[in-house]
C-alpha cells in the first residue's frame, strides 16, 4: 500500500470536515497552487469563497480562476476581495463552518488580533499553516531554545540572537526577511500601514497553538508538512 502523502494528509483535514457545509479559504490567492477550494469543492461543500486582500486587478485572481477552471470547476465558487482587519468582514462575507488559513499568521504584526478575526469568520473549524522553528536551534554560533512559550519579535532582533537565527536559515535554505534576505524590507509604509510582506515573527507549533487558544479556538490536531520549518494547525472554534 502506497504511503499516504502530506498532501493528502493535509487535504484529507478538510475533505473528512467540509461535506455539507460552507468554506472559505482565507489569504490562500498568492501562488494559487496553494489554494484549497478546489479540495472543499470536490469534497462536497455546499458553499466555498476565496477572501483575499489582493486588488481586484491582479494577476492573480486571473490565475486562480484558470486554476479551477482547469479542474473543471467553473461557476462552483464564489470569490471576494476582503482584508482580515476590516471589522466589517464577517458580515459582508458572511461566517464559514469550516475556515482554512495558510502562510498569512507569522506575516501580520498583531497575530492575537489576526486570529481574533479568524474567530469571528468562524463557526466550527480552522485550519491554521505557517512557518516554524524547531523547539532548539542549534548552531555553530549558538543555541536558542524555543520552549515554553518563546517566540521572537523579528523587528527587535538584535546582536547575536539575530546572527544565530541568520546561521539557522542558511543552512535550512529559507530565506527570511531582514534576517537573511539581501534586502532590507520596511516594517511600515507609513503610520497604521504595515507591510505584510516580511516574516514578523518566529514562533513553534506549541506556542502558535497556545496563542490561537486565548483567540477562541481549541486545539485538535497538529501536523508537521515541512519538515523543521512548517505545521498546519486543526482548530475548533470555543
């Protein structure tokens, strides 16, 4: 028997959830290949709405559709263009049964705030990706241990602690912004207009859970999908 993939592993989150009810795939437009309202759609989900921040020009809401077009799922999904700070959101979008949300959490600088949000567009389930650490770097310039709790500010990294996490990166083969990125990119372009470009934050699976459980959820299932360096996160809305 075929080993089951991460892939299907991660897929099989929502299509064992997602039968009869609605979905909504939040921040999922950006590289489209990473979108799953095409898994909802087929896994029989009566309703599936792609809410991205990307302008309504973009090229990529462009692909998206060529994207599920492809899979011969024209007409079967709704779309709109909606920011997660906007307190209006959930009601112009209305609330989801089942919410996914990958590669957005470490990239917003008030992550409580964003999860807060993704309570409010959430009925029963969330499925939360992001980037990780493990729970001790190692190096050879030293180590950092991301136990109990411990997460990093990336806009305050300073001194050695930066140069540790600078030495972790190159030998994993991620590049993060303004730790090991040839560029420095801004944190703000301009008062109460961050850029969410850059990584924020660096965190473990632990501490993100425990964070998304002062937000409202409860955690139900952890899966690592990058070995050392992602997890997407089951949660159930309290």
């Amino acid at each position: 028997m075929a080993e089951t993939s991460t892939q299907e592993k991660y897929n099989g989150l929502i299509e064992d959830r997602v039968k009869g009810k609605t979905f909504a795939d939040v921040g999922g437009l950006w590289g489209t290949k990473n979108e799953r309202i095409s898994t909802a759609v087929k896994a029989g989900a009566t309703s599936a709405t792609m809410i991205d921040a990307m302008p309504e020009d973009s090229d990529w809401w462009t692909l998206f559709h060529k994207r599920m077009d492809s899979f011969g799922l024209t007409g079967t999904y709704n779309s709109m263009r909606g920011n997660l700070d906007d307190t209006s959101l959930p009601e112009r979008s209305g609330v989801f049964d089942f919410v996914h949300c990958s590669g957005i959490i470490y990239h917003v600088p008030s992550p409580f705030h964003t999860l807060v949000r993704l309570r409010s567009l959430t009925r029963e389930f969330l499925l939360l990706g992001s980037m990780t650490v493990p729970e001790r770097i190692e190096t050879d310039l030293g180590e950092i241990d991301m136990r109990d709790g411990n997460s990093y500010f990336i806009p305050a990294l300073r001194g050695e602690k930066k140069r540790i996490f600078k030495s972790h990166f190159d030998a994993t083969g991620v590049t993060v912004h303004n730790i090991n990125s040839e560029e420095h990119h801004p944190w703000n372009f301009g008062v109460g207009l961050p850029n969410y470009g850059p990584w924020w934050w660096l965190w473990t699976a632990e501490t993100l859970a425990l964070i998304a459980e002062t937000a409202g959820f409860k955690l139900l299932h952890t899966m690592e999908t990058w070995p050392g360096k992602a997890h997407i996160l089951l949660l159930e809305a309290k």
